[in-house]
C-alpha cells in the first residue's frame, strides 16, 4: 500500500498502523535502500541482507534497554518513591532521585538544573524517565 498524502485520512491512519516499528539500525539501513532505489538493483537475489539487519537490530537496537540492575538501596529509594508519588507530579528530590537512578541503570545523564518546573517539554522527559524506572521496577515483583 502506498503512502497516503493527506495525513487526516482514514487511509492514511490504516497505512500507518500497519507499518513496522523500526527496531534498530538494520531496519533503518532498510529504509534507506529502499527509498534511494538500491534495492530495486537486487531483483529478489539473495544478498544476505536479511541476516545483515537483523545482526544490525541487535547491535545497535532503537530502544534503551536497562543495562544495570538496582543496587539494593536503589531499590528501596525508588520503591519508596513509588508508594509515595502522587499523579504526575515531582518535587526536586524526586527529580534528583530519578535523575541519579536512571543515570545508573540506562547510562543516560540528564541534569535537574537542564528541566524547566513549568513546560511540559520537561514533564514529558520525567514522565518518560518514570515509565522506564517503573517498566524496570516491576521486572522485581513478578
């Protein structure tokens, strides 16, 4: 099915959920050939490109995934933290704390003084930060 032009259609919203999410660099390597028209060049040969984007998937994948695990105090604090959070809504030490524990576990380093207290651009950074911390907080209780 070919890209619909006008995105407030029904064809449009169909088109794009059936589209693929783009899992890592392999898949975006796809894209490209395809766009530019090298793999129109192949006519259905087998090059491999299979197995080559799916070691490129695995390499360097789109989404973070954890790469530590809470240290039992962490682990504590953010269980704290947890029971204790009302909607959406962070004070300063709730920042620092996700601040430091996603920094721990992802290897991503924001900075509180870097997150305004009244735009929603940094409300959506923390609520991000929130729903990975927490997406690794119940690998614990199941």
């Amino acid at each position: 099915m070919k890209k619909p032009k006008d995105k407030r259609t029904k064809e449009y919203k169909e088109w794009k959920a059936n589209q693929k999410p783009i899992e890592g660099l392999g898949d975006v390597v796809e894209k490209i050939t395809q766009f530019v028209g090298i793999k129109h060049f192949i006519n259905g040969k087998d090059c491999g490109c299979d197995k080559r984007k799916e070691k490129l998937n695995k390499l360097f994948p789109v989404n973070r995934k954890p790469l530590r695990c809470f240290s039992p105090e962490q682990y504590n604090l953010y269980k704290e933290f947890v029971e204790n959070r009302t909607l959406n809504l962070w004070n300063e030490t709730d920042i620092k704390t996700l601040i430091d524990l996603y920094a721990h576990v992802f290897a991503v380093q924001y900075h509180s003084r870097d997150l305004c207290r009244n735009c929603q651009g940094s409300a959506k950074i923390l609520f991000r930060i929130t729903e990975e911390l927490d997406r690794v907080y119940d690998t614990y209780n199941d």
